[in-house]
C-alpha cells in the first residue's frame, strides 16, 4: 500500500513538472488572429491569455529591482511609453520573444525586460546569446509580478504590459506568434 502512494506521488510530481518545463506556467501562446481577448478570470481576478485593458499604478517594487548587466539606467525609469516584458531563461516562448523585442527596441520603441530568473547568470547569459541590447532587471523575488497580482498570474510568463507614466495600461498575458504579431499588436496599443 505504502509503495502505491509513493509512486502515485512520483507521478504527480511528475506531471507537474513538465507542466513547469513545457509550459512556463503560463497560458497557451496569443493567437495571431486577436481572438481570446483579456477579462478577468471569474473569482481570481488575474488576467486570462490576451490583451486587457487596466489602468493600475506600477508596484513600488519596481523602483527597487536590481539591473542586469550595464544596460539602461540603474533603477527602472517608467516615464513616457514603455514596454516591459517578464521573462525567464527557462521558458522556452519567453527565449523566443527576446529577440523580437530587440527588433522592436532598435525601432524606436522603448522596450524594458523584466527576468523572473533566481540567478542574474541566467538572465545575462540568454540576453548575450540572444543579442538583447535593452535594459533588463531581476524580479527574481516576484515581487513586481505579484503587486499586479490583480490583472496578471504572478509566474504567468511571458507576460507584456504596456506602462505609461508609471501607470499600467495594457496587460497580456502569453506569448506572441511572430515579430509581426508582437509588433502590430503593441504598436496598436502605443498610437
């Protein structure tokens, strides 16, 4: 009896974890054709998949968090239009959407990475390997993510909001299909 549990125990412990590793916690990718839209979970509160529209203070945590490497100011400057993307090394949508934002950041578009990496290595290396020239910093004790608890899922990534002022306009929740798709629909939101 004793050993049914233990191996019905591995077998969740299992799942759960290439639920992790597959899925980055997150919901499934935006679909390209702008379907699924953003509306409050009934009794959570969080973000579904897409985009919503919220208008909601930046968490004071922001101001705190650490820069990686010797990009972009010391601390997190929110004035004007800016995209900030939370992303993690090991999420594989987040690696892919990396170099998007690049593109979309030597476009005139400022464009702020947020990791959700425990180790700055982490997040440094995936930026240098994937050429990531933008300002990043560490939320790695998701303390930024959690103070929008309210309108994202705190280990939701990639997640994308657009903050204007300090202010967050625009959330959404997953990852984008293509550069195209990232470019449209954040520019969409920027006019």
């Amino acid at each position: 009896m004793k050993s049914r549990w233990m191996w019905g125990g591995l077998f969740v412990a299992l799942l759960l974890m290439a639920w992790v590793l597959l899925g980055c916690g997150s919901p499934p990718p935006h679909s390209a054709s702008g379907q699924g839209g953003v509306n409050a979970a009934p009794g959570r509160g969080a973000a579904r998949e897409g985009w919503a529209f919220v208008d909601l203070s930046m968490p004071g945590a922001a101001a705190r968090m650490d820069r990686i490497g010797e990009r972009g100011p010391r601390r997190l400057d929110l004035t004007g239009a800016t995209v900030v993307n939370f992303w993690a090394s090991s999420c594989a949508p987040c690696r892919a959407e990396l170099p998007w934002l690049e593109r979309l950041s030597r476009a005139g578009v400022r464009v702020v990475g947020v990791s959700r990496d425990n180790k700055l290595t982490y997040a440094a290396r995936e930026m240098s390997d994937r050429g990531v020239t933008f300002a990043n910093y560490s939320d790695a004790s998701a303390d930024v993510m959690f103070g929008l608890r309210r309108v994202l899922i705190p280990n939701g990534i990639p997640t994308t909001v657009i903050v204007r002022d300090g202010r967050v306009r625009w959330v959404h929740i997953g990852a984008f299909t293509s550069y195209r798709d990232l470019r449209s629909e954040i520019q969409a939101r920027l006019d």
